[in-house]
C-alpha cells in the first residue's frame, strides 16, 4: 500500500503530521510506501528530532506551496500547482499512490480530488462521510458532511449505499442501518428533497428504517445517518460546539469546591475514556467516498494519533476495496436488480 500525505495541512503541521507518519510506518503492516509532501527542509527538520533510523518506507516529496486554512479552495487550487495538496492527490492521479491523506483545507482537497481524481462510476458528487459517537460502543456515519451543500433526491442515494459500505467494511457493522435526517419521523414530515429521497431510499433494497430526527443521532438509533453538505455540517460543528460546552463547563464546576475536586480525582478515569470516545483523533479523518481513490481527510486540528489512525484508515480502505464495492452496489441500484 502506498500513502501520500500532506506534511503540510493542518494546525500542526509538519510537526504532529510528521510524528504520526513515522508512527504508522513503524506499527502498521503492509506499507510499502509513505509519501511526505511539502517542504522539504521542514520536514527532514522535523524527521531528525525522532531517535532511530527513519523507516525505509517514508519518502519525501518537495512541495514548493501551501494552501491556507482560510484561502478560497477554487482560487488556490487554480494558482497554486505545486501545494501540498495537489502534488499530493496528483501521486493517486498518476499511480503512484493508493490513497492520499490531508489534514489541510478542505475545500481545497474536497476541489482538487474531484477534478483531478474525478468520481467512481455512477456518482454523481463525492461526499464527506464523518464518523461520530454515540451513547452505545458503536458510532455512526454522518455523510455529507460539508463536501455538498445542494444535493439532489439521487445524490442522497448514493450517500446512503456509501456509507452503507464504509461503516460495514471500516467500522465493521453488520447490516448497517440507514436513516434519511430529517424533521421527524414520518415518511410525510420534510422538505421536497427529503420527501423524494425517502421515496429513492424505499426502492434500493437497502437496510434503510426512515426518517431519524437529530435528536436521535448520538442514541445510535441508525449506522448511517443520510443528508445535505449543509445540513451535516451544521450538524457536525454543533455537535464540537456542543463537547466542548460540556466539558469546559464541568471543569469549572469540579473547581468550585476541594469535595468537588477530591470527587473529580476518583473518576477522572471515567472523564479520560468518555474524551477519549468523542475524539475526533480516534477515527481517523473524513473519508471522501465517491472520489475515483481513498481520500482521507483530517480535522484543521489533527495530531499525531489522528495522523497515525487516518493512515490506518485509508490502508483499510484500501485492503477492503472499498470504491471497488461502492461501484458494484451502485451498478445493482441503476439497473434495478
């Protein structure tokens, strides 16, 4: 398996991209080779603050140009040829990677892998498919989450079979449901998409349940949760806005008394799993499923372990075959089988 990565993008970049690279290249199996795109004198900087010889499978590709975290994606995906992100999404374009993972702006992967990797056949648009917690030990697939903020009744219906897939190959769920988000749970309640879409949805043989209200998300109510760009992102920034409420606001009050204080030390270990659980880090970035490659793509704030668990994700993705299985169920879909 070959990975290209963006040693660039990201809040932390080079540093924690770089010590996580260096981490899977030691602990995961099958790796043949690890591309580290950007600067090179960065990087060989960051590289020779590790003990140890530098795993044979890591190579670095010079990279003149980074793309900001709050630059426009078209305007620095036309200007800027030689960023990190498009050197590397170009080495899955040329074959010369499997898959490619950036932690950087997300238009400015989301644009680039659709132009230059195009899509799998029979999607219309690639979607961002977020894994999130739920109360259970098992989480569930949010998707889209940002990549499409207009998608049509059909657009829909491939989320749902992508997602399907992804969170039975990835996340190992067997017979994933689906839900279609919405304003509640009648097949009537929804706008016009979502009443259409509910309707596609019936029609796919998929293990679809209905209409599931967002109040029910991180119940686990459904595996795969089905909606808009826009609508899944808003869900998703709620739901960080909404952690970190909770767990700044308990901060505060354990500090308020020495009892507090004392309780808080006899179940910080519980506090500890919990964060551990909700840690976007822990599952490896935002698969863009739909693009024509494994792209991966990481939170602005990605450390080393979130670098470490999307390089194990996109290796799965690739073991599983996923966009090889996303085409076939689509092809069934289209032909009515």
């Amino acid at each position: 398996m070959r990975i290209s990565i963006d040693a660039m993008g990201g809040d932390f970049a080079p540093r924690e991209i770089v010590a996580g690279t260096l981490q899977a290249a030691k602990s995961l199996k099958g790796l043949e080779k690890l591309f580290l795109v950007g600067d090179e004198t960065a990087i060989k900087k960051q590289l020779q603050k590790h003990k140890g010889p530098i795993p044979e499978c890591i190579e670095i590709i010079h990279a003149s140009e980074v793309v900001g975290m709050g630059e426009s994606p078209a305007v620095a995906i036309r200007r800027k040829k030689d960023s990190s992100i498009a050197r590397s999404i170009e080495l899955v374009k040329d074959g010369k990677a499997d898959a490619i993972f950036s932690a950087g702006n997300t238009g400015a992967a989301v644009a680039a892998a659709t132009l230059k990797l195009r899509t799998l056949e029979g999607v219309s648009r690639p979607a961002i498919a977020t894994v999130m917690p739920t109360s259970s030990d098992a989480p569930f697939v949010l998707l889209d989450a940002g990549a499409n903020p207009d998608s049509t009744p059909e657009m829909l219906q491939q989320y749902a079979v992508m997602g399907s897939i992804y969170s039975r190959e990835i996340l190992g769920t067997e017979n994933p449901s689906i839900g279609l988000l919405s304003i509640g749970e009648e097949a009537a309640k929804g706008n016009e998409t979502t009443k259409k879409s509910f309707s596609l949805l019936e029609q796919a043989n998929l293990n679809f349940v209905g209409n599931v209200e967002s109040r029910d998300l991180f119940a686990g109510k459904v595996s795969v949760a089905v909606c808009d760009g826009f609508v899944g992102n808003v869900v998703l920034k709620t739901s960080e806005s909404v952690a970190r409420m909770i767990s700044n606001g308990l901060k505060e009050l354990f500090r308020k008394t020495p009892l507090r204080m004392l309780g808080y030390l006899f179940a910080r270990g519980v506090f500890k799993e919990m964060k551990l659980k909700a840690d976007p880090a822990s599952y490896g970035g935002a698969p863009l499923l739909g693009a024509n490659g494994v792209v991966i793509i990481g939170h602005g704030s990605s450390n080393a372990l979130a670098t470490f668990n999307a390089i194990r994700v996109a290796s799965e993705s690739i073991d599983h075959d996923v966009n090889h299985l996303i085409e076939a169920e689509l092809k069934r879909i289209n032909d009515g089988i």
